[in-house]
C-alpha cells in the first residue's frame, strides 16, 4: 500500500463530497419551486436543472468505494468493520437505485404533489416504486456504517486522530435519521432534516478523506 493510492482514494472522497455539497446547493437556488422544509433531496431530479442532482447518486457511490478501499486498506479486519463494509455495499446499492429509479414526476405540475406521490399517495410507476421502497433500506445502512467505522477508529492508531469528530459527525447522522422518522411521522414531511443528514454525513466524508491523504509512503499491515 503506497502513499499514492491512499492519497487517491482521499482526494477523491473529498472532491465528491465538495462537488455533492455545491450542487445540493446550488439546487435550492435555481429550482426554488420545491420547499426545502418539506420536500425531500431527490425531488430535486423533477426540475429543470434535474441532470445535475442525478449526477449526485452516482458520485456518492464513487466516494463510498474509495472510501471502502481506504478502509480495506488501513483498517483491521474484525466482526464490526466486516459489519460495516456490508452495510457499505448496501448504501452503495441504494445510491445506484436511487440515481437509476428517480421519483415519481409530478402529478399535476404542483411541487408538493410530489411528496405525496413518492411515499404512496396516487399512483406510483415503477421507477417511483423503486426508489421510495429502496429508501427504507439504504438509508439506515448509510447512517450506520459512518458510525460503525468510526468506532473502529479507536483501536486503530493512524486513525486515532480523527476518532473523536469522526464519531461525533457519525452520530450526528444516525440522529438525523432518527429525527427524520419522527418528523415523517408527526408532521408528515422531513426535508428539513434530511438536509442536515447529508450536511453532516458529507461533513464526515471529508474528515475521512482529509485523514487518507495523510498516510505514510509505505504502509504495512492495517493495524
């Protein structure tokens, strides 16, 4: 394993997550027809500049392998990494699914029929289907496999650094989630949180990239 290739896997993960950033960003300016408060990231396919967020999916799922093979690379093999790089195929998959299947388009031209269109109301075509079913499932693995990794990050000493905001950011995450539930639950929409899910997930995206780029020239076995 060689500086080079660890450096790789990190610039990649940090120019993903900087280009994801600025282009959910840039979402909320020139299609300011959907309301961040209500409508969930993936409505943003819908609209005009809809290209641009479909891109997003399939830059996610770059970032993630570079980060499974930094990991691979620099982190012990134990019950919870073997854990966490399952759940890492998963939120991989669900953000194949999730770019390949978007939302349902809207029903009557209005934005906030499409929420009520992707979990369940009306009737759904099958990309729809997909990807309002496959949310369930990638999203859990998504909030949960930053956490389980950082947790290995105290045993492992070149990653002990970074153990502390890394754990902090992931659990983040998997209380945005939790909060996201209820949201959906009690008020019926949840795209206020789901906005900081992914500003904290990206947020530890880039601790994680910034770390790999920092590796020594030769690096022996992960320990």
């Amino acid at each position: 394993m060689t500086m080079l290739s660890c450096r790789t896997a990190g610039r990649l993960i940090l120019a993903v997550a900087l280009y994801v950033a600025s282009v959910y960003t840039a979402m909320h300016v020139v299609e300011p027809e959907f309301d961040p408060i209500r409508t969930p990231m993936s409505i943003y396919v819908l609209g005009p500049h809809g290209a641009w967020m479909t891109t997003t999916y399939f830059a996610l799922c770059a970032a993630w392998i570079g980060i499974a093979y930094g990991f691979a690379q620099t982190l012990t093999r134990t019950r919870l990494t073997a854990i966490a790089f399952f759940l890492l195929v998963i939120a991989i998959v669900g953000a194949l699914i999730a770019g390949l299947f978007p939302m349902d388009p809207l029903a009557t031209g209005r934005p906030a029929d499409a929420l009520t269109s992707a979990w369940g109301g009306g009737t759904m075509t099958f990309a729809g289907r997909m990807h309002a079913g496959g949310a369930p499932i990638a999203f859990p693995a998504i909030a949960l496999t930053p956490l389980l990794f950082s947790l290995a990050f105290r045993s492992a000493p070149r990653w002990r650094t970074v153990f502390v905001p890394a754990l902090a950011l992931a659990s983040g995450v998997l209380v945005a989630l939790a909060l996201a539930i209820v949201s959906l639950r009690v008020f019926g929409f949840a795209g206020y949180v789901q906005r900081v899910f992914f500003l904290l997930l990206l947020s530890w995206m880039i601790v994680v990239g910034r770390q790999l780029t920092r590796f020594p020239t030769v690096i022996g076995n992960p320990s």
